[in-house]
C-alpha cells in the first residue's frame, strides 16, 4: 500500500510532467488526469474544457480515495492553457468559451471533487492549484486565462478559510514565474496582433530567464511539504 495518493491534472507535460517525475514521496500513488498520457502515472484521460468529463474525474477522485488506506492525499491541479491568444470579442466564441471552463471552472469544480472526496478520510491532504502572475497583471490577448487565473486565486483564498474552519484539506495557490514549458513556446509564436507583450517574452527567453520545471517542481513539493497557511496565494519569485 502507498503512503501517498497524488493525483496530478496535466501531468502530460510541462510542470505537471515536472511534478509528476519529482515527487519527493518514493512509494506515492500518481494518477495523470489530461487529455494524453503520462509515464510513469496511472492515466485518466479526460478534455477538462468539457463539463461532461467533470463528474468523471470526480467519481475517479472519490473512488480512488476511499480505496486509500495511506496518510497523505495530494490534488496538484496544473491543467490550464493560453489557446486561443487574441482578444476577446475577435477569437473565436467557441475556443474562447472552452478556455474559460478549462481555466476558470474546471479548477473550482475539480477543487470541490476533491475536497467532497477527501471528507472523511483521515489523511493529510492538500490541493495545490498552479496560480499565475496573470491574476494580477493584465495581458492583452489573454483575458480568458488572466480571468481564470484570478477567480481559482479568491477560490483559494475562500475556501482555504473554509477549511481552516471546518475541513482540513490545505488549500494552495502558487505561481511559479515563466517556465521553459509548451505554454512558453506557443507564447512566442503568437502574433503581437493578438498578444501585443510578446516580444518580451520573445526577449526574456533569448536572454535565458526562463527557469526550468523540475526546479520549479522542486519549489513547489517543498511548499507542500512546508507549513504554508491553508488558503494561501503565493508567488515563488517572492518567496
Ligand atoms: N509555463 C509558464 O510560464 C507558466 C507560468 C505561470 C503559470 N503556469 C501554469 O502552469 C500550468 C501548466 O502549464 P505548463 O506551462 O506546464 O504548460 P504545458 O506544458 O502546455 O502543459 C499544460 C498541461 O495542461 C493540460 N491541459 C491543457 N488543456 C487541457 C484540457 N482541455 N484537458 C485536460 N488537460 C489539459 C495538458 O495536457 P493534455 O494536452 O494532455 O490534455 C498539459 O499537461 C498551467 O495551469 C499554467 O497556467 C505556467
């Protein structure tokens, strides 16, 4: 039996592939939840811009808990994407619409699978939602994602509450500054017509100020290990 369950959304790549493959917990349990596979997890897939998939990952969540008998259950929700960059009322309605269930419901509804899943059970549990600087800034062309950053962010900061009051699941917001990631790629291919900022993202990437995801991945099991308070919304380049 594993000490530690960890489900991971978007461990296909980038930080989720990073947080995947870096767990400090030798013996944990990881379950991928995204759109392809993982290796090294046990695979759920699942398009998590689509609601239907939500009950889905919940029945998995609430499944897989109380078959757990170990003493530490982890949710590290770092599904999200950018796409489709441009402005709102040009992109298309359709995509524009998938990102903010993607970015800004699904993180909220999976949270609340969680914590319903997680309950009754006596482990140590935390869920860690991968925050943005997005929440706080503005960027032309990513108004979907800057939304959804937002919203998951006041998420955490009320319900954290809420659990120190009644609950006991930690609730976690961190953003982890630029990453070398796939997201950081279409970034940079995007046009300034729909992302006006890019040629700095442009610049910072040629002068190597990105930092990698297993370092990132490193920061962020040491903030799960560490004794951040339950509803706290952090940036690692502040701490
Ligand atoms: N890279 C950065 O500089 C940066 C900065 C701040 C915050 N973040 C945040 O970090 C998180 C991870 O991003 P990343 O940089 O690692 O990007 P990435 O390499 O593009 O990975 C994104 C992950 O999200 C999953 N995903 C995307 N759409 C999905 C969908 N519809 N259903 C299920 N899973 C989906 C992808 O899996 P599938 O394609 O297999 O579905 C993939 O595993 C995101 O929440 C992002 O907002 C990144």
């Amino acid at each position: 039996m594993s000490s530690s369950l960890v489900f991971i959304s978007g461990a296909s790549s980038g930080i989720g592939l990073a947080l995947a493959q870096g767990i400090p917990w030798t013996d944990a349990r990881i379950l991928n939840i995204s759109r392809r596979k993982a290796q090294g997890c046990e695979n759920f897939l699942a398009d998590l811009a689509d609601p239907d998939s939500w009950p889905e990952v919940a029945a998995l969540m609430a499944r897989k808990v109380s078959a757990f008998e170990g003493r530490r259950i982890v949710f590290a929700h770092s599904a999200g994407s950018l796409e489709p960059m441009g402005f709102a009322g040009e992109v298309e309605a359709a995509s524009y619409a998938r990102q903010v269930l993607l970015n800004a419901a699904a993180p909220q509804v999976l949270g609340d699978a969680f914590l319903r899943a997680v309950r009754d059970h006596p482990a140590d549990c935390t869920l860690l939602m991968i925050g943005s600087g997005a929440a706080q800034s503005v960027y032309e062309g990513w108004s979907a994602y800057c939304g959804g950053k937002a919203a998951v962010d006041h998420w955490v900061r009320t319900v954290g509450i809420e659990q120190a009051r009644r609950g006991g699941c930690r609730i976690l917001s961190i953003s982890p500054g630029i990453i070398a990631t796939a997201m950081q790629e279409q970034i940079r291919a995007t046009a300034a017509h729909d992302f006006p900022e890019v040629e700095r993202f442009r610049q910072l990437h040629a002068e190597g100020e990105l930092r990698e995801p297993e370092d990132v991945a490193r920061d962020l099991w040491a903030a799960v290990e560490g004794d951040l308070a339950t509803g706290s919304v952090i940036d690692l380049r502040d701490a």
